[in-house]
C-alpha cells in the first residue's frame, strides 16, 4: 500500500506504537506546572557530574533506562537508537548512548530533534527494519547558555521573547503492534504518570509523520527564538493537513515544541493568513513547561528536552487515558549556530511532525 | 521478507540503486591523485563566499545541484534529504540545503556521516517511502581546522598522525530500480567520470547496510583520528561479517573514510586479532586522497568529504564500470568534540556500513 502521502508526510501502512517513554528534568522544570508528572527529578542540575555536558549525556542515560525499564526490555532488544541534541558534534548524545551498544543513526534537528528521532524511530519499525528503535534527545540550560549565548556568570538580562532552555531528557521506545500488546501488559503496573495511572488503557499509536523543510524568515535575534520558528511550525502544520486531507479541527490538540507565548501568537497568525485556524487547538510545550510570571522564564521553556519530556510526561499519559484522542506533535526548531549567527547569518526554523492517535 | 540480519544489519528486499552522484572539491584535493576526477574543482576554497562555513555550504549546494543535473531530476523530485556535516548545529548544511525545499533529516555521524546518509536514504527508498532520496554531505579544511583545532593562522604543527580535512562535498541520489532504468538510461552522456566514461553500463546497488555503535577506546589525541576510528571500524567490518555470514574476501574492496596511514596499519592488526585478515583488499579514502610526501598530509584526508567525494569520484565509475564487483564502503567517525575534548574526555568513535554492487 502506499505510504508516502502528498508532498511531505508518510502514513504507516502498519502503524508503529510508543510503547513506553520516561523523562528527566532537572530543578526549575520540577518547580514548574508540570513538576508532578515527570519520572525523575535531578538533586541538582549537574546530575552527579563535574561539567553540564556531562550531566546531560547522564540525564540520556537515566531516561533510556527508565525507558527500558518501564518496557521491561534490555538494550539489546533495541535495534536502533536514533539521538541527538543541541551542542556541538551532539556530544551530550555520543556520551549519552554509547555504553549501551544500541546501533546509533545520530540526528540533529535543533529542538525539533524529539519529532525528527520519532519520525525516524517509527519508519524504520513500521518499515520491519526493527522491532523496537527508540527516541531520545536532550538539553541543558547550562550547556546550552554557554554554547549559545553568554557565560552563565554574565547574569546577562533576557528580553521577554527569550526562552528559558529546559534541563531534561526523554526516552521513547517505538515498537510494534505485536511487541506493543505484549509490553503494555507487562508494565502497566509500573507507570507513574500521576492521576491517570489507574485508567490507563489505551495505546499510543504513532499514524503517520510529516517532515519538514528549513524555513528562513531572515530572523537574526537569537533572543526570540519563537519567531524563528512559528514560520516553520505554520508550514508544517499547513503542508500536514493538506498532505492528509484534514481540517484543524480533527486534532484535540496541535502541540508545538518550544515557540513560546510570543511564538504562538505568531504562529496562529500565521496559519490564519493561510486559511488555517488553530486558535482553539493549539498548545505549546514551552508555554506547558514553567509558570512564566513566577519561574521568570520569559517566552517559555525551550530546547529539545522541551517538547519530548512534556510528551511523555504530559501529553501521552491524557492519550493513553483517553483524555485526548488524537494530537498533531510539532517540535519545533531553531537552526542556530552561534558560529553562523556572529558570521550575520539569519535564524533559520524547521519542525517535524508526527501524529499520536490513542487506539484500544 | 525478513530484512533485519543478525544484529547490527539489514538486506533489502528490494535493494535502491545508487543513481547519480556527484562531487565537489577545492584546490588542494584537485592537485592530488584524484584530481582529475572530481565533478567541480573551486577557483579558491572560498567558493565566492566571505566564510569557511559559508564556502562549505555552497560546495554542497554545487553538489547537490549537480548530481540533480546528472539525474534529470528537479529538487522537487527528491522525497527527502538526508544531510550533515562537522559543523556545530549542522551549519553548513542547514545553509546548503535550505534553497531546495526538500524535506530534511538532519543527520550526525562525524566523518562517518557519508554511511549514515546513504544507509537512511536506502532504508527510505526500499521501503517505499520514498521514490528518490538525495544523501548530500561537505566538510572544509577552514571550518573544521577553526572548530576543532587551532586558528590556521597560527600555523600550528602537525604530527604525521594528524590527516588532513578534505575540502568538498558530495551528493548520491538514490532511487528504486525502476526508476533507476529510466534516469540511467537518460544521463549517461553527462557522466563525465575519467577514462571510464565510455564503458560505463552497470548499475550500483546498496544491498543492505550495517550500522555502528559508539566504541570509545578512551583515545584522547585529536592530532591522531585514526587511532580513534580504527576500533569502530575494526567492530563495524566484523559484525558485518558476521551478520552477513561472509569472508572478508567476499569483496573487491573493503573501504573506510579517513583512518589514514597510521589508522589503517590499526586496523588491519585489529582485525587479525578477531580473526578477519582484510590486509589484502582494505583500501582508506583518506590515503587515495592526497599524495602524503608531496602534500604534506600527514596520515591522509579525513572530514566528511573525503569518503564521499572518493566515493562519488573514484570507487563508484569502478563498479559502474565492472573493474570492481562488490565494495564494503565504511565511513569512519572520529565524535570529537572541542568542548568535550577539551573537558578531558575522550574521543570515541563509530563507522556505518553500506554494501555496494554492481549489477546489470
């Protein structure tokens, strides 16, 4: 049957499932909104290590083996790992993954890396080219701050459209339909997803996928990282319901990852002037993420732990409980060097997206 | 049909075709033993431009085009991309490819990206999810010297360990069979690939891929890459193998990325401890690249360019042409981060595997 649907996206003859996912976050995400739901909480930021590099590549490390733990499943039932992260040569993810010998297709997207890796994660196991891959990505405020703007000791003041970089990391484990069944009621009794735990049911089936292209509005502020985004997010969104021939409206939510409240504003603008109304549906994991008036993080959370570790903190256990139905996952991406951006370069955006369909 | 082979493996059950490629190199890979048969040659490695960075991003633009150009394809013909380079956040490639509008999986592997790309465009197209994927890849000598090592301006000294960071880019359309019939049948006039331009008749073939892990064997000398790869590579060759159930001496050629002179004698004495004796059909691209006394190389080419442009340049008219039958081709990755490295850690490394045949 054909997969490949329209111009952009594929739908999955035999859809793949994520069967079990987990996150990690550091402090302030703790403090946050969210604080509750996620599955492991940093002492401190530096995770028990002596750089904020290094306590990222732990934090994939403690995220993979929740996830397998969860999915009572060792790494060698792993076929692929498909990683990546914000810094430089992904060096979070080189030390994050390689004591665990899973082959690694190593990936960057910026902070749409979660979609990119689930995208990828799913076509190669609907595709029978793995029983099960898994997704993961990080980021750190540290390393992050550091690689991409000011020391931390600056204490440089942040402009309201600034992000704040999320401390965490999450795991997805993507398998099969079969590989599904067998997993879930193995562990249901191990999710810890908060209040929902007792009427998980169903499973999250990932239906199809839509990649996107780099989108260059010539943005060159790398302190509003949202407006370098919403134009990509606007396009992926539009490309996606045309691929799949759907209106807004079929989706409970459209969840982008980190554009931020000043991202979303333009972003619903955006897709307005394309015909496309996501006023009502639209949510953004950055805005999820921290109480901005109290937690003074501006705009939002940003960065690739973002969208992935609300996804499996958040939005994925509302899915598995049947709170939600149906979400088009947007991560979203700032294609920022801080080498091309001193050069005078602009801001370039991407955003991948994948479809999360809760199925008995 | 099972595609999955042993653990670290796939063969395709309908296996894409290879169907264009190109080429781009600047001036000091030009004077070398290759030389004449690179696609484009740069004026100056600059390539118009006022940076490295910028430089790199329009040699893959170069290649890219190109290899469309061989093909009689447009842009829009390609399904996807799959493209990284050595850069922070993937620079050079976010910039090279923007233009095209093609959807874009951003990928990361260091030098072994060459591997990486092409195993994920095959996988993509023996699925069925795409018609044409396009695999793009570039380094420069400038950005990666810069990044990773010393200002040139310093003038540093090199020990004959260190290789050389090869100037180029390259771009591989891959297509299914069919398609591969119509746009061989349509472009082999503008093949322009040295003596062989005339004979050329058969098809390449990527039968099946074999995917690395991170192996660290805790190298911490950034002047001696070979040393770092040697070991993934060594790994790679032998689970390949084993998974394929073959005798290294199943190919012509069994050729890695950029271990270099001092990499390759690591390798084969590695392998011979494991049993495999690849010391009579191992060839490196990184040696094949430059004339090591007259150039003052060092241990030879390296960067992701080096196994992509002898690939596109030199193997690929040998199998075209059926000079060689069957090739191992293993890039090699050196994960060298400069902040990482610089925080004392090490510098493991991986190698993806990609099985080329040639056939009617």
């Amino acid at each position: 049957m054909q997969q490949k649907l329209g111009k952009w996206s594929l739908r999955f003859t035999e859809a793949p499932f994520i069967l079990e996912s987990s996150s990690v976050v550091g402090t302030k995400e703790a403090d946050g909104p969210l604080g509750g739901l996620f599955d492991i909480v940093g002492k401190d930021d530096r995770f028990g290590q002596n750089t904020w590099e290094k306590a990222e590549s732990s934090m994939q490390r403690d995220a993979l083996t929740m996830a397998l733990g969860k999915a009572h499943l060792d790494a060698s039932d792993m076929d692929y790992v498909f990683a990546g992260d914000l810094l430089g040569q992904s060096m979070a993810t080189t030390f994050g993954v390689e004591n665990f010998r899973i082959p690694w297709f190593g990936v960057y997207g910026a902070c749409s890396t979660c979609g990119e890796s689930l995208s990828l994660a799913a076509a190669f196991v609907a595709a029978g080219y793995a029983r099960h891959a898994v997704a993961v990505t990080s980021s750190h405020f540290g390393s992050a701050e550091k690689q991409f703007r000011f020391p931390n000791q600056y204490a440089n003041q942040r402009p309201v459209s600034a992000t704040w970089t999320v401390t965490g990391s999450a795991a997805f484990i993507v398998g099969s339909g079969a590989g599904g069944n067998e997993t879930q009621t193995g562990c249901d009794n191990e999710w810890t997803g908060g209040d929902n735990a007792d009427s998980i049911s169903k499973k999250v089936q990932i239906e199809g996928i839509t990649t996107g292209v780099v989108v260059d509005y010539g943005i060159k502020d790398a302190m509003n990282m949202g407006a370098a985004m919403a134009p990509a997010a606007c396009e992926l969104i539009v490309n996606h319901l045309s691929d799949f021939g759907r209106k807004a409206s079929y989706y409970d939510r459209i969840v982008t990852g980190d554009l931020g409240s000043v991202g979303q504003k333009i972003l619903i603008d955006l897709c307005r002037q394309k015909g496309v109304d996501i006023s009502k549906n639209h949510e953004d994991c950055g805005m999820k993420m921290f109480d901005a008036t109290n937690q003074n993080t501006g705009s939002g959370g940003s960065g690739c732990a973002c969208s992935a570790t609300v996804l499996s903190a958040y939005y994925l256990p509302k899915l598995r409980s049947g709170e939600l139905k149906r979400i088009l996952f947007v991560p979203t991406g700032a294609l920022l060097s801080p080498v091309s951006f001193n050069e005078g370069e602009s801001v370039p955006g991407i955003a991948h997206g994948v479809v999360l369909e809760a199925v008995m």
